[in-house]
C-alpha cells in the first residue's frame, strides 16, 4: 500500500469536520461516523463535492458504502485508493 | 396447474426442501454443482409463474427488454458517458413498471404485468446506475440471469445489489462456511413461520377480524391502526426471512430488510430500520442522486432545501410506486413531511439543545411519539382511511 501524505491526511479531516460540523474528528480518527450521527446521506453530498472540489477525487456515490467508508481513518485509505 | 407463489403453501416449501437437499449435501462438503444449481433456478422460476402462463411470458420479455438495454447502455458507456443515454435506458428500463402501476387506471395494461415485477426492475435499474458511475465494466449474460431470476427473492425482495450479490455467487463456501450458512439460513426461515404464520396470522385473524374494529369510529380505527402496523411488519419481516434464509441455503447472504423498526427513536432513524433494501435503494438512487446532482450544479444556493426537495421526490416516487393510489402517494407525502419537520428540529436542537437525547426517558418518550407518527402512516397506507376523501 503506497504511503498516504500527512498533509492530505490534514486536508481530509479538515474537509470532514467541515462536513459533520464537528471538531473532534482529528483527535478521532476511528470514530464511527454513521452511527455516532455525525453522516448522513445529506452530508455525505457536500462530503463528496468536497472531495471533488477541494481534492480532485471523484467517489461515485454509489460506491460510498457505509461499511467501507464507516470512518475517517477509513475514508483517507479509500480516498487514497482513488487518487 | 398448481400455483407455487414462494412460502405461501407447504406445497412451496416442501418442493424446495427435495431440491435444496442436494445442494445443502454438496454445500456441507465444502462443494458445489453450479449446473445443478442453476437447473433448480430455471425450474423455480418456471413453477412460480407457471399458474399464470400470461405472467410467465411477461416476465421472459421483460427479462429480454432489460438484457437488451444494459446491453445497449453498456456499449453506450464505454464509447462516451452522455447523460441523454444514460437517462434514456433508465427511462426504457422502469417504463413497464410504469404501465404495470397505470394498469390501476387502465386495466388491459395489465397484461405485462407479473410477481414482483417492481422489485426485478429496481435490480436492473441498479445495474444502469453502476454502469454510469463506471463500477461495472462488464455483465455476462448468465451472471445477469442468475442474479435478476434469484428465485428466493423473486416475488418481494429484500433488494439486492449485482456487485454484491457476484461476490458471494462466485465464491463456492468451504464446508466450515456453509455449515454457518446452513445454520444461519434455517434460523431464518424458522424465523419466516414464527412472524408470517403464527404471529401475524393471529394478529390478522383475531385482532384486525375483530367485529369491533369494523366501525368508523376513533376508538375502532386507532385499535386497527396498531393492528394493521403489527400485521404488516410480521407478514412482510417473515417474508423477508423466508426469502433470506432460504438464499443462505443457497449461499447468498441477501441482505436484512428489517432492524426492530418499532424501537426507532426518530423518523430518519425508522428509515434505515423499515424495508431496508428498499429505503437504501431509494436513499442511494433517488435522493442522494438528486441532491448531488443539484448541490453540484448550484441549482439552488441553500443546500438544507435541496435537501427537502429531494426527501420530497424521493417519498413521492416511493409512494407512486406502491401504486397510483391515494392513499400511497399521501403515505409519500406524509413520509417526506415528517422527515423534513423531523430534520429543522434536529437542526434546531443542535443549535439550542433543548432535546436531551442521552437522557433514557427522553429517549423512551422519542421510542413512542416515533412509533405513533409510523403507526399513523401505515394507517394512511393501509387504505381504512380512504373514506375521509
């Protein structure tokens, strides 16, 4: 697995506290964002806008699955993925 | 010819007991014999139609015109990813669908119509939608046939997705596997005749044939309205564990439609316990589609009322597709507002946290306010207040 850059790490917990309105996300990386409610279906758009916009990832929607995408430290693997 | 709708006789469950038992015999050693499998799905799929030879055709033109489209979109996809196209095959693909439901109005459409023809059509829609977002690249024919004719779910769902449903139908279980596949699949369908058979035979034949229950009056229509709530998660949740259990047997994992949806604590909540499959569908399609779709294209500056735009679409089109009905498309109607009012509350309480919702009776309270807001919709659903217009 290629080695992910700590500032796009930055970048992308930056991009997730703007999202779920919500400052702790640094200090949890592996907190569970659906079921703390912090996603849902309507942040999870301005999340993946934000990714396009901000980073040049494009996640088809569909592939956002829950179980998959359940974390931020999760989410900056398969964002990773996708760069 | 004698009918075989799924679990609904013990002729049903009988036939497909002698012919899962060579499969279960194979499954346990770590095995399997895909012709043999495949020849019990052709054959399921023919005997559930074959009472109704008209339906039997109708589904075998379907299954072509659907082939036929992703076929055609497909080849579309990999030349250039143009909206108009991909638009185009989702219109062709629900447009029997759509004149199955106008049938309510117009009874010789009818004829196209068969079993579960609005759950194979969201399986082929969902194929469409992983084509554009360029997830699938390729369908063989035969995969297509085995996951849009997967007899267990043929009739009502639970809806599954092709990329998942692949994973598990190329991985042939090793035998330490399939004994928790086997264990888990008769749990289920174990399961199915508790909820289906006993408890929501019961809750029909006693509480909601209850001479008492027959009057328009507030106290008789409030006793149905929890009635016919129960009724309809028993009968419809052990149909789905029929239809689950019965694809672990075959080494599916079909995915739960049902998560204790009473003890939901708020609305949103509830959709994400209440037919799953479906609301992840919609969810997914409909709604999340729309919203990206407009937030990316700046179509309107305030994203909290694309939002309620969107969960109005999206329960407006769930409510058509229960039917061209009015009492579905008010169940919509009722469903969308509920969850916008419910979404500025949470925005509110977010601001001014005056809803505790740590605290266990603030909690116990949401529980109950929750199930009467669900129990109202299906008593708008179920047709007994039709009277009113």
């Amino acid at each position: 697995m290629k080695e992910v850059k700590d500032s796009f790490k930055q970048k992308v917990y930056s991009i997730l506290e703007d999202a779920c309105d919500c400052n702790e996300i640094k200090s949890n990386p592996n907190i569970r964002l659906f079921d703390e409610g912090l996603l849902d279906s309507f942040s999870t758009i301005s999340l993946i806008v934000a990714f396009e916009q901000e980073l040049g990832i494009s996640v088809p929607i569909s592939d956002f699955n829950r179980d998959e995408w359940a974390t931020p430290a999760m989410i900056i693997t398969q964002l990773a993925k996708l760069q | 010819m004698i009918s075989f709708i799924p679990y609904a006789s013990f002729r049903f469950f009988g036939l497909i007991a002698l012919l899962l038992a060579p499969i279960i015999t194979l499954g346990l050693l770590g095995r399997r014999c895909q012709i043999y499998n495949d020849s019990v799905a052709i054959l399921m799929t023919f005997l559930i139609f074959a009472a109704e030879p008209n339906q039997l055709i109708s589904l075998i033109v379907f299954i072509l015109w659907q082939a036929l489209l992703i076929r055609f979109y497909l080849a579309q996809r990999r030349k250039t990813n143009k909206i108009l196209e991909f638009y185009l095959s989702v219109g062709l693909s629900i447009l029997p669908l759509f004149l199955v439901k106008l049938s309510a109005d117009l009874p010789t459409l009818s004829i196209l119509g068969f079993l579960g023809i609005s759950y194979v059509t969201f399986k082929s829609i969902q194929i469409l939608m992983d084509i554009r977002d360029g997830l699938l690249k390729e369908i063989p024919m035969i995969n297509f046939l085995r996951f849009i004719t997967f007899f267990p779910t043929i009739s009502s769902g639970p809806i599954d997705r092709y990329r998942r449903f692949k994973k598990d139908a190329d991985h042939v279980s090793t035998s330490a596997e399939y004994h928790r596949l086997l264990e888990m699949g008769l749990h289920n369908v174990f399961l199915g005749f508790l909820y289906k058979y006993i408890i929501g035979y019961l809750v029909h034949k006693y509480w909601l044939g209850s001479p008492f229950l027959d009057a328009n009056s507030i106290s008789s229509i409030w006793l149905y309205m929890y009635g016919y709530s129960m009724y309809l998660f028993f009968d419809f949740a052990g149909y789905s564990k029929f239809a689950i259990g019965v694809s672990y047997l075959l080494g599916i994992r079909t995915p739960e439609n049902f998560n204790k949806p009473f003890l939901s604590r708020n609305i949103k909540d509830f959709w994400n316990r209440w037919h799953m499959t479906l609301s992840f569908w919609f969810r997914d399609y409909v709604y999340m589609r729309f919203v990206y779709t407009a937030v990316k294209n700046k179509w309107l500056c305030n994203r909290y009322f694309i939002s309620d735009i969107g969960l109005a679409v999206n329960f407006l089109i769930m409510g058509f597709w229960h039917g061209f009905l009015p009492q579905y498309i008010i169940y919509g109607l009722y469903h969308a507002a509920a969850f916008i009012l419910f979404n500025k509350f949470e925005r509110l309480n977010k601001a001014h946290h005056f809803w505790m919702k740590d605290n266990p009776w603030v909690h116990g309270l949401s529980v109950i306010i929750t199930f009467h807001v669900i129990c109202f919709g299906f008593l708008i659903f179920s047709g007994r207040l039709n009277f009113l217009w």
